[in-house]
C-alpha cells in the first residue's frame, strides 16, 4: 500500500571526527619515528615491540582517516545509503593489522624469555615517559568518539597507554632489580592484551558487515511498539542492520485497520516517532490490510 521512510544519519559529527583522527596519525607518525630510534639505542623488546605496534597504529590511524574523510559522501547511484560504512570498515582493517603485529610480537618475544638481554634501563625510562604522554594526547583527541571506526582507533591508543605505564614501571624494576626477564615478560603481556582486544574488534566489525541484528536493539521490543501503535494489528517481516555500528535501519510491514489515506499517514508518523525513540535511524514501513497477502522471495 505505502511506504513510509525515516532518515535520520547524524553526520554532524562527521567533520570532527575527520580532524580527530588526523591529529591522532600525525602525532603517532611522528612518535613511532622516535621510538623506533630510541628501542635500537636501548635495546628493549618492551619498547621495540610498542615500536612495531605503533607502526601499525599509524597504518590504521592513516586508513581510518581516509575512510572517515570518504564516510562522509553522501548518497550517489552506486551507493544508495551513502559511503557511511567505509568509516567502520577502518576499525574492521585495524583488527586484523594488530592480530598479525601481536602475533609476530610474541614469536619475536619467546626465544628472549629463555635467554632475556639487559636493556639500558636510562633510554627506555625516557622512551617509556615520552610515548606514555604522546599516546596519551592521542588518544584524548579520539576519547568522545561514537563509530567503530573512532572507537577501533582509539582502543588502539589506549592500549599503546597502558602498554607504555608496563613499559615505565618495567623499566623502573630491571633498572633496581637486574631482572632482565621483566623486558620479555612485559613484551609478551602487552602482545596478549592486544590480541584479545583485536579479537574482540574484529567480531563487532564482522557482525555489521554480515547485517547481524544490531546488538544494542532489542527486535522485540521494536516489534511490541509498533503493535502498541493505534490501527496497527501486525507486525512481519521485521529486519534491522546496522551501517556502520552507529545508525541504525530497519525494514518492516505493518498491518493496519481499514482507513483513508490521512489515517494510514497518521499511522506512519506515530511508527516512525515510536521507531525513533528506539534509535532506529533509517526505517522503511510497507502498510498492508487485513487479508492482504504478502508474498515474500525466499532464496
């Protein structure tokens, strides 16, 4: 009979994201020189290995902000609900660099657990405090942000924040202690923790690019607001998918009393409003009537 559309996309917070992550790669480009550098002089696999990881990290910092500067396009003939998916796509991306970095990480650590090597415990106390603030400023530009591409960016960061307060107070031990296994044992504790997380990345971008039911939305609860709606008597062929694991869309049928024209518009504008208050961003509402068949292609 109809279909009713709500659009709603929140691109306002487009533009400061973009700014955002591009503070964040040119400051961890930036920072990854030095550490590099200052791993060489101090012969750390702690720092080496933060080093490798913010290597990555600049990867995925640069490919993010690309993705969210070409997220921001609207809608054009090949891409009908616009370019907002290539921003989690970034986040997506980035699991998979840290997946393989963790892994050669901890088969780059192992052999040293066995015969561990003393680093110079005065560059990494310094690397260590530099790169606790650099990462720190990084990943503050990025703490408010919303998509799966700013929150993949900034889990990144802040694993490299903890990483580098393991590596100080590392440093701080070896330097009193003489343990040189602490350098290792900090190297292979950091590759796990990055590991698990990216893990966890991955499975949250994998779920919104096969259109998973979005976590945060209950389908039952959509489903008994829009039967609560006055005139509506059912509800089928309900789908929701996410575009980017921040706006929503769904697509449902309603099955509505007898009425006029105004009365099936008055029907989709209180759907809509109740849709709304549930967080569905985009929704698309086909009315049918009692009786009516509706014949679904099933592959």
């Amino acid at each position: 009979m109809g279909h009713a559309h709500a659009h709603h996309h929140g691109h306002g917070h487009a533009p400061q994201a973009t700014a955002a992550l591009g503070m964040a790669f040119l400051l961890n480009a930036a920072f990854t020189v030095v550490e590099a550098a200052g791993g060489w002089w101090s012969g750390s696999m702690a720092v080496m290995g933060d080093a490798l990881h913010d290597l990555g990290d600049c990867l995925v910092l640069g490919l993010a902000w690309y993705l969210q500067r070409l997220s921001q396009r609207g809608r054009d003939a090949a891409y009908s609900y616009g370019y907002g998916r290539y921003a989690m796509l970034g986040g997506w991306l980035a699991a998979w660099v840290l997946i393989a970095g963790a892994v050669g990480l901890i088969i780059a650590t192992a052999p040293r657990m066995l015969d561990p090597v003393m680093p110079r415990t005065g560059p990494m106390l310094a690397i260590a405090v530099f790169g606790l603030a650099m990462n720190a400023l990084a990943a503050w530009k990025l703490h408010h942000g919303r998509s799966l591409n700013e929150r993949g960016a900034y889990l990144h960061l802040l694993e490299d924040v903890l990483g580098w307060a393991a590596v100080l107070v590392g440093a701080v031990v070896i330097r009193y202690t003489g343990w040189a296994v602490v350098d290792p044992l900090l190297s292979m504790g950091i590759a796990l923790f990055i590991l698990v997380n990216a893990v966890r990345t991955l499975r949250q971008g994998t779920a919104i690019l096969m259109q998973r039911e979005p976590e945060q939305m209950d389908a039952g609860t959509v489903r008994d607001a829009l039967l609560a709606v006055p005139g509506v008597r059912g509800v089928h062929d309900q789908h929701a998918w996410s575009l980017d694991g921040t706006n929503t869309v769904l697509t449902v049928h309603l099955v509505v009393d007898g009425g006029d024209a105004e009365a099936l518009l008055r029907v989709k504008a209180l759907a809509r409003t109740a849709l709304h208050g549930l967080g569905i961003h985009h929704a698309t509402i086909e009315i049918e009537r009692p009786g009516e068949a509706c014949e679904l292609i099933h592959h």
